[in-house]
C-alpha cells in the first residue's frame, strides 16, 4: 500500500495557548482573558486560541489516514518548542514533510515513525515536536488502515506487547472549577480525579497548605454522598510546586504534611503530581528522590508523581533510572513522534515505575483518540481524559474510544492481527 498524497488544514485544539512567563510576572485575568503584554516570543496575547494542523494521508485504496499536530498549552516554555501556530507550520508541513510521504510504500510504524522523528527542520535538530506528534498519529493510523487491524493491535503487535484486556484507568481534570466538575466526575464515576489546578500558594494551596487540606476533606465528603460505598476512585491532585514553595523544598516538612493530606484523604488512595520544582532536571531528580526516601521512612503512602523537568523520553529515562517518583506523567505532545510515548511508557513499567499517560488539554479529539489506542497497548496505570477543561467533553472522547477499541479486538482481521503478545 502506497499514500499518495498528503494533505493538511489548519484546525483548533480543546484549550488555548498560555503564556506561561507573563502569567508567572503576574499578568490579571480579564474574564477568560489576560491584561498585558506577551513576554514569550511568538504570543500575540497572553491567552489565545489553541492551534493544531491536521494531517491526512491519501491511501492508494481510497482510505483516509490522519492525525493532529498538537502543542502543549504552556507552549514555549520551559525549553518547549517555539508557540505552534498552523500559518507557520504549514508551508513546513507541505515543503519538507509531505514530499518525504508522498508515493512512500508503507512498511512499519517504528521504521516510519522513526525516520520522521530523525528528519532534521533547517536550523534545527528535529522537526517542531507537534509536527512529529501529528504527523506519526496518522502514520500509525496508515499502518492499521493496511493490515486492517486496530491502531492499538499495530502497536502491540509491533512492539511485543499484550493488549489491555480491562479498561486503563481515566484521569479528569477538573480546571479552576474544581468543585462544581468534581461533582460532575463522581457522577460519571471517573477512576481517577480531580487534578485540582493548584497552581498558587495564597489563592488555591493555602500558606501552610490548609486550602488543599480542606479541598480534599470537601472532596472526600461529595465521593462518599455522591458515588456510594462501592466507588473508590484515585485522588490525584496537581499541585505545580506550590507546596514545594510553601515549605521551602524541605523534605521532612513536606512529608509532615503529606501525612496531614493522607488521613484527610482515607480511605482513597492520593497521589501528589509536581509537589517541587527544583528549577533544574538533576535537582529536580535529587530533591523528589529525597522526598521519596523521607515519605518512606515515615510510612506516609502519598505518591509522588513526577511532571516538572521531566518532559521528553530522555528526561523520563533519567528519572525512571533513579527512581525520583513513584509515576511519571508521559507528556504526550512533548515527546515529538509517538513511537517515543510508547517506549516511555514501555521503559518506565519495566523499571517499576508507574507511567501516567498525560499530555494536555490543549490537543484535539483525534490525538486523544490515538492516545487511547496506545493506552490499550502499553497498559500505563491511567491516561488522562482530554481534550478541554470542560471535563464531559474530554472524559466522552477518551472512554468511548476505548470501549469501541475494546469490542474490535476480536472482530477485525478474523481475530488473527488482534490475539497480540504472541
């Protein structure tokens, strides 16, 4: 099977682009908006629209393969790649990428993926990481369009792995509306909530953490009204350093309030993603291994999940290797080609790490729905429901798209491509 051509529109994601420099120097909300001047090259605002490039590959029989290129909402941030606008990218896509695809035989998704995650972009090592992202989501899909299989049977297939046979666990995120989209989350019987966005000391954490602590004896209290004694979801509470800011990135500080955190919690499991943010990868590592081996010592079984410096395979590599968190958040977008989700995800449960698949809502409906194929075939402990931060709409795409995956896992290619891990 051939492609023989390759187009691509622009498109919108579930979210917007945030500058994340002008917000840290106190930029004021407006409404949705934000007063003030852009400090990261690129913005034209502080906020504005989320961008995405679809990507859609021609098949010689008559199919349609595609995929979304997709940027992180703190986009330029952090050592990200540049903001992710389609008039940019475009040309790019249509110059350098869609000549490389075009009449290209398809053989394999890791040799595909591969080569598109090597191809260089002038003046720069790699292709933008969203362009990869995309552009391998669709390579994928050609892939399963060929042999007729699930994108989730092609990779489990190509990479050795058995397919989920239980749904992965979802992860909702309710935004700053972390009351009113819990509620909504206990209904739907999320399996893992609410992540919180606590993202400020004074506003959302409390100076001496007593905001989280109150927010989590709340949640506790609408779980056990609304879900009933059968329902016993995961709470995972993001808290962007700010408790690392709180109790000055002292360890033994930091776990005496975990353990405070833990009994307001029982009898839910809690894990606590970004506690820190050392400033730096390797003081990152050092400081979350520290607080590992503290919680430890104490008994305390709050998990730490890892998301700050640790952003691209090699980052998650480091980690995984010294073991500085109890889960690693695979941001998805970052990673460039999906062929490095994949064995990010593969690498970190091999090392008995817990692996998050993450990434943002500022990605679109059809990233999500390849995130949930690779879900299905790399078994990581909980994907994140996404797009948006309206919870329903993010929390439909992914679940629905995972239980129709399921239910073709016998159906397509008279069961032979999809009985994987053989």
């Amino acid at each position: 099977m051939r492609i023989v051509d390759v187009l691509v529109t622009p498109g919108l994601t579930g979210f917007y682009f945030d500058d994340q420099l002008a917000i840290k120097a106190g930029a004021v909300q407006d409404g949705f908006a934000y007063v003030g001047e852009p400090l990261t090259p690129g913005f034209s605002a502080i906020r504005q629209r989320g961008e995405a490039v679809s990507v859609m590959l021609l098949l010689e029989d008559g199919q349609v393969a595609y995929g979304d290129c997709a940027a992180v909402q703190y986009s330029g941030a952090g050592g990200r790649d540049p903001l992710f606008l389609a008039a940019d990218f475009i040309p790019l896509l249509t110059e350098l990428v869609a000549p490389r695809l075009k009449g290209r035989e398809i053989t394999t998704f890791r040799e595909m993926a591969g080569e598109m995650d090597h191809l260089p972009w002038p003046g720069h090592a790699h292709l933008h990481t969203a362009v990869r992202y995309g552009v391998t989501q669709a390579l994928l899909d050609a892939v399963a369009r060929t042999g007729r299989l699930t994108m989730a049977g092609v990779l489990a297939a190509e990479y050795g792995t058995e397919l989920a046979v239980e749904p992965v666990p979802i992860f909702v995120q309710t935004g700053d509306d972390r009351y009113l989209n819990a509620d909504k989350a206990i209904l739907k019987r999320a399996d893992v909530l609410p992540h919180g966005l606590i993202n400020h000391v004074r506003a959302k954490l409390g100076e001496r953490g007593e905001l989280l602590l109150d927010y989590i004896r709340w949640l506790k209290g609408r779980i056990e009204k609304l879900g009933g004694g059968d329902y016993r979801p995961v709470l995972h509470i993001d808290v962007y350093g700010t408790v690392g800011q709180a109790f000055a990135n002292d360890p033994a500080r930091i776990s005496a309030y975990f353990a405070r955190l833990e009994e307001a919690a029982r009898p839910y499991k809690l894990r606590i993603e970004g506690p820190v943010d050392a400033g730096g990868r390797a003081e990152q590592i050092a400081l979350l291994g520290e607080l590992r081996r503290t919680l430890a010592r104490s008994g305390i079984q709050v998990a730490v999940v890892a998301d700050e410096w640790c952003n691209t395979w090699e980052d998650i590599k480091e980690f995984v290797d010294a073991q500085a968190a109890d889960m690693i958040q695979v941001k998805t977008p970052d990673l460039g080609g999906i062929n490095n989700i994949v064995r990010s995800i593969l690498y970190a449960r091999t090392h008995g790490v817990g692996a998050y698949l993450g990434g943002t809502c500022n990605e679109t409906d059809r990233s999500a729905q390849v995130c949930v194929h690779i879900a299905l075939a790399t078994r990581p402990g909980q994907m994140l429901a996404k797009p948006g931060m309206g919870l329903d709409e993010g929390y439909m795409i992914v679940y629905n798209e995972m239980m129709r995956t399921m239910a073709l896992y016998g159906a397509l290619d008279n069961t032979a491509g999809c009985s994987i891990g053989r």
